[in-house]
C-alpha cells in the first residue's frame, strides 16, 4: 500500500434492473455485492471500505449501508452512505479511489441500490412550500425538454434526433440480459408514443426501477495479485454549477468543464475514448453530452446520432448496454451500472454488444446539478 | 386577471408584488449585488458574480424573453395547471433567469427569443379568506 498507487477496477456485479416487488433493498444489493465479490475473485473480508450510493424512497433513510454491507460480513470497515442524487454511485466510486490513490486502503467496495415507485420525477431541490409543485415546475421531462429546445433553436436539430437516440438504445439493450427493456422500437413508434413535454415524447424517458450495482476497486499492487488483465480507473472528476451571467442554469452540470479535467488527468482526448456511457435519463442527454465530452462540435450531435455515429459500430458508441432509457435507472445504482458495462466492454466481455478495439472508456454520470466523469483504459 | 372576492395575495413560495391599480405590472422580488451590480431571482445573501455578502432586496424588470421552454401534456402530480401548458426559462431585462408558466396566447405559439411580460395568474384558491395569485409571464413588450 503507497502513496498515488494506480487504481484497478477488480470486479463488478448487477443485480438486473426492473420491478422486482418481492425483493427488498438489501436483497438487490447483496446479490449485486456477490456478484462483484465473485467477479473479482476475493472474499467480503478482504474489502477494507464500503461506500453506499443511494437517494432515498422506499425503505429506511438513515443506515441503509450499515445494514446493507453488514450483511456481506463484519469485520470492521468504515462503512458511508453517499448521495449525489442519481451520480450517488459515481461520486462513491470516486471516492473509494480518492482513498486508495491516498494510501488509505487497499481495496474499496461501492454498492449502488435503489428501489423507485413508478411515476413522474419531481426535480430535487428547495420547494418547501410547494410552489413549483402547484404551479407544475419542477418536472424532471421538462427539465430536459428545456435543454432539448434551447438546443433546437440554437443549432436546428430535430425531435428525430432525439427519437433515434431512445431507437439505438433499445436496441443496444435487447443485447443485455440485465436490461429492463429488451426489446426494440422503431422511430414512428418513439414520435407516436405520448407526448410528455415537448419534443419528448414517453419513449424518450428513461423508467422508474428496481437494482443493484456493485464495483469493487483495488490498488495496482493488490489487483497484481489476482488478475492478468486489469481495468484501470485511470482519472476520475467531479463537478457542480457555474455561475453564469450570460447563460440559463439548465442542465446536468458542467460535463465540458470537468471531462477537460478528466482528460488531463488521464493524460488523454476525446479521440482516445472508444466507448462511452453517459446519463440519458432522457433522449437530449446523449446528444447534449458527446457534444459536451468533445467527440462533437457544439450543435452536431444531432445529426451524428442520426447518421449512427454513436452506434455500437459507430465512431463513439455509447451507451452500449442500452442506457438509463432501457437498461433502467434506479437512480442510486446507476453510475455503478455504467461503470460495470465500461468495465465489461474493455475486458472483452460484453458479447453481442461488444465495441471492437476497445481499449479507453468513459462513464459521465450526472445528479441535479452534479456531474462525474471518470476514465478507464486497460 | 379575473375579478373576484377578497383580496388577491400572493402564492406561498414565490415572492412578488401585487400592485393595487390593475394598471401597473406586478414584478418579481429580487436580490442585487451593491458591489458588481448582478441580479438574483429570489431572495440571496451572497452574490454568486463576486462573493460579496449583503444583497439588496430590489424589484426586478417585468420584461423578460423566453430562453428555452417546453409544452407540458403530462399532469403532475399536485399540479393545479391542466396541460398542454407551458413552462419557460424567462431572461429578464436587468439580467436574472426565472422559471414561470406562459400565459395569454396559444401553447404552440411560444418561441426562444419571445418578449415577455409579468403578469398575474388567479389560481382559483382561497386562503383565510384571501385569493391566492401565481405569477405567469405572457407574450408583450414595453408597449404592451
């Protein structure tokens, strides 16, 4: 254990996402949490932190990851909840690897679970006296719907645009056995389906769900011990808000800010990135965000989605598991999700939906405001 | 705004003025900065442009243009707007952003770049005996 020791992402697990009204919280995450513990191949006593990321809804608030790591086992680690509303188990895993990197432990465990009721996403924040709420405010589609316009009517692109991306997602996630949606939909069906806030039309929404992710992280040293063909977690950077006179404080957060800080960390581009997960919690998610990371110029996005540019046989796939829009998001277990799928794909093993020559990978996982950014390479 | 019994007040959560003559424009309460001279929706203690502690209450400009906007068709949930309706991001004159429903015209005639103007919006409750009234931006200008 040093002092800026290389960060190695030693296993991951799922449990797959969807409804599953007889499981509890715990249970979703413990299978996940197995699932890592097996993947990387070392025991639960082993792990030497645990990091929750989780939001909040159905179940018990406070001690959730107390109890749910202690049913992995107790040995004594320091266990901490983390909530970074749907970036709740990026911003874990960044902080596992902050205290490896630090020398503080050898090996990390993040879990990210959630279980959601269905419905409409009210936006986070302050409205305690429901203002917004009456008045029909703060609506998550909206949300997104607003950056949607602003973006047509700054650079012309189409409400086809946004269809194809919820079109290619589908398909993508017809290739994930761990995908809530798994089957495919053609764009007149995605411009058919219900209107929700214009131009997003239902479809374009990613669900409400029930899941489990779970990603073990360890030193170089101690990875050295028990696999060849290690991921590393190569940069990592998070940010929130920026001010701004000139600009609406709309969005996600500041994507194009902290992926600069992401790729000087890691020592490399846009260009070097083959395959990428971003937050699509609805359709403008994707084509905003690669404008965002640099593999576009501002306002291209559109027609590169259109033209297939983010196909898995693409010049930048993403989201090659099918995204929040299919795969699912339960908000908590989301980052952990992406980073799972990242991870598979630069280890080879994503079968049907595997990127060839992926060799660098991105995840951009964001939460009402705050945005993570992390990089991975082999 | 409808004529109606008791006196208008104005909805919980948001601040603004209610003025007397119908013929004067309500507008949204505000905070500036003494030092930079920035402009918050909202009630602020620090200035976001420059740090500096202690803003000014002030009124803000009723005039404004839609930066971005959305037609809502899906009711949520406690909303007392029935859809289609519109929601916007209003860049008001002296500077600030604001979120609000646009009123006084047809949902698809809303465009970015509209000029806008506050208006009042009756929301059809009582309170203590009192009307409560939201705020809405609709289409206008100076003139208007």
């Amino acid at each position: 254990m040093s002092i800026g020791e290389d960060v190695v992402v030693l296993g991951v697990g799922l449990h797959p996402f969807g409804r599953f009204p007889t499981k509890s919280l715990d249970d979703l995450a413990r299978e996940a949490g197995l699932a890592a513990l097996d993947d990387a191949g070392i025991e639960f006593n082993q792990v030497e932190a645990g990091y929750l990321g989780r939001v909040g809804g159905t179940g018990p608030p406070v001690g959730v990851g107390m109890r749910i790591f202690g049913e992995l086992g107790q040995h004594g680690i320091p266990i901490t909840n983390i909530e970074l509303a749907c970036g709740s188990s990026s911003r874990s895993l960044m902080l596992a690897a902050d205290a490896i990197r630090a020398g503080s432990v050898e090996t990390a465990m993040v879990i990210g679970a959630e279980k959601m009721e269905r419905g409409m996403l009210r936006v986070g924040g302050v409205d305690s006296d429901g203002y917004a709420s009456l008045m029909g405010l703060n609506v998550m589609p909206a949300a997104y719907a607003m950056m949607a316009q602003r973006h047509m009517s700054e650079f012309g692109t189409k409400p086809e645009h946004f269809a194809q991306v919820s079109v290619k997602s589908h398909r993508n996630a017809m290739h994930n056995p761990n995908a809530q949606y798994r089957v495919a939909i053609t764009l007149e069906e995605v411009l058919a389906s219900r209107m929700v806030c214009e131009p997003l039309t239902l479809y374009q929404c990613c669900p409400t769900s029930d899941g489990a992710s779970a990603v073990i992280l360890a030193s170089a040293s101690f990875a050295r011990r028990h696999t060849n063909t290690p991921v590393h977690l190569r940069a990592w950077a998070g940010g929130s808000p920026v001010y701004s006179r000139e600009r609406s404080p709309q969005g996600e957060g500041p994507t194009g800010l902290v992926a600069r800080r992401a790729y000087q960390k890691a020592g490399i581009g846009p260009e070097d990135v083959r395959v990428t997960q971003v937050h699509d919690a609805f359709t403008p998610g994707e084509i905003l965000t690669i404008e965002e990371l640099g593999y576009v110029k501002p306002g291209e996005g559109g027609p590169f989605v259109w033209e297939g540019g983010t196909e898995i046989t693409g010049r930048c796939p993403v989201n090659t598991d099918g995204g929040l829009l299919s795969r699912g998001h339960p908000m908590g277990a989301t980052g952990g999700a992406m980073v799972t799928e990242v991870v598979r794909q630069l280890r080879g093993q994503a079968g049907p939906r595997q990127v060839a020559g992926a060799r660098a990978g991105l995840v951009q996982n964001a939460g009402i405001g705050g945005v993570n950014v992390l990089i991975f390479n082999t | 705004m409808t004529a109606g019994a008791g006196t208008p007040v104005a909805i919980k959560g948001a601040a603004f003025t209610i003025p007397a003559d119908p013929a004067e424009r309500p507008q949204l309460r505000g905070s500036a900065c003494p030092s930079c001279g920035a402009r918050f929706a909202g009630q602020r203690a620090i200035c976001l442009g420059c740090g500096h502690r202690g803003l000014d209450e002030c009124l803000l400009s009723p005039l404004g243009v839609v930066w971005t906007f959305t037609i809502v068709h899906q009711k949520p949930p406690g909303a007392i707007l029935e859809p289609p309706y519109v929601i916007a991001q209003i860049r008001l004159q002296d500077g600030p952003f604001t979120q609000s429903i646009v009123t006084g015209c047809s949902v698809t005639d809303v465009r970015v770049g509209m000029p806008v103007v506050m208006t009042l919006y009756d929301t059809d409750r009582m309170s203590d005996g009192d009307r409560v009234v939201a705020f809405a931006f609709r289409p206008g200008t100076d003139a208007t």
